[in-house]
C-alpha cells in the first residue's frame, strides 16, 4: 500500500512539474541560431547548386512516443486514437518528415545533404535510408536556381527567426517546417502537402 501511495504522489508531483516546464518552455526560445554541426555544413556545402531535392517521411520511433506519452500524461496516444477513429486510419502512425537535397560539388560528384527539424533544425550530411521510408522527388524547374542557404534565408524571413530556430510539437514541428521551405521556394501545392 506504501509502494502504491507513493506511486500516486510521485505521479502527481511529475505531472505538475511537467506541466509548469511546458508553460515556462513556451514563453522563451532556445535557439536563435543554428547549431555548430549545421552551421559546419552549410559552411562547406550551403553555396553549391542544388540539382533535386525530395521530401522523405519515416515514422516517428517506439521509443519517442512512448516518451511523449509520459510527457503528456497520455493525451499523446488518446490524440492518436482518435485521429485514426476520426479519419477511419487504424493504421496511421505519426511521421517525421524532412528534405534530401542533392548538390552538385566542383569536382562533378553529388552529395545528399538532410535538412530536417527536431528541437532545432538540423542540417547534416550523414544519411541512413530504412525500409519504412518514403521518398518523393520534387520537380525543379531549369530555371529553379536553388543553394541551401538561399532556401534557408527565404524560410528564415517567411518564417521569423523565433518559428523559424526553435520546435513545438503541435504549432512549429518537422511537417510544418518542410511545408514552409516549400512555401518560400514557390513549389508548395496539394500533392507535396498529401505527402507531408
């Protein structure tokens, strides 16, 4: 009965820790940059021309929504529940979506770069496809003259530097990110969003 007891009051303290963490996160933004490793790669890769670019979804990992579920005391997965009700797709299952951007290097080679948000965004050229990825090219035209760091600065100043830095799960996620790249890059329409 003690072991129980204190289960309940630890609970219910986490809960109300959480819950004041979620309030003070909110009102203040934690980046306002990018970080060392992007900031590396767009110093080396952002000024090459872009040859394709694709957007990719895989689906958010066990062990992240067994995490958001504590985080959330459970309305994760009640959310979930009802969306695939709602939506009649039992087997829907939340997906992080990001960009590969192919460049073309000086010596003819390509390279993929990733372009992604988690709690930052994150920009590498460390790549791992899986199984469970999807994968669907852009269509660029010739007269598409793109860099990796014009794309950026377009979505930075459509964005705001605040949205554009920092995560939110619900209001500025990875899905909201990619569609505003799209966005700034004039290529946003109903098939890219379906995918998205």
């Amino acid at each position: 009965k003690i072991l129980i007891f204190n289960l309940i009051i630890w609970s219910i303290l986490i809960y109300y820790i959480l819950k004041w963490l979620n309030n003070k996160i909110q009102l203040k933004y934690f980046f306002d940059s990018y970080k060392k490793i992007s900031k590396t790669v767009l110093d080396k890769y952002g000024d090459y021309p872009i040859k394709r670019i694709y957007l990719s979804k895989r689906p958010v990992p066990l062990y992240l929504r067994v995490m958001l579920d504590i985080i959330t005391c459970k309305s994760y997965s009640k959310q979930l529940k009802n969306y695939r009700k709602t939506f009649e797709v039992p087997d829907f299952y939340p997906m992080h979506t990001y960009m590969i951007i192919e460049i073309k290097l000086k010596n003819k080679l390509r390279k993929w770069i990733i372009v992604e948000k988690h709690n930052s965004i994150d920009i590498t050229p460390y790549f791992m496809y899986s199984s469970n990825q999807d994968i669907m090219e852009l269509k660029l035209n010739k007269k598409d003259k793109f860099t990796i760091n014009k794309i950026l600065t377009l979505t930075k100043e459509n964005m705001g530097s605040s949205l554009f830095y920092n995560w939110h799960f619900y209001n500025n996620n990875c899905q909201k990110f990619i569609l505003k790249i799209l966005e700034s890059i004039n290529k946003k329409n109903s098939r890219y969003e379906k995918f998205i």
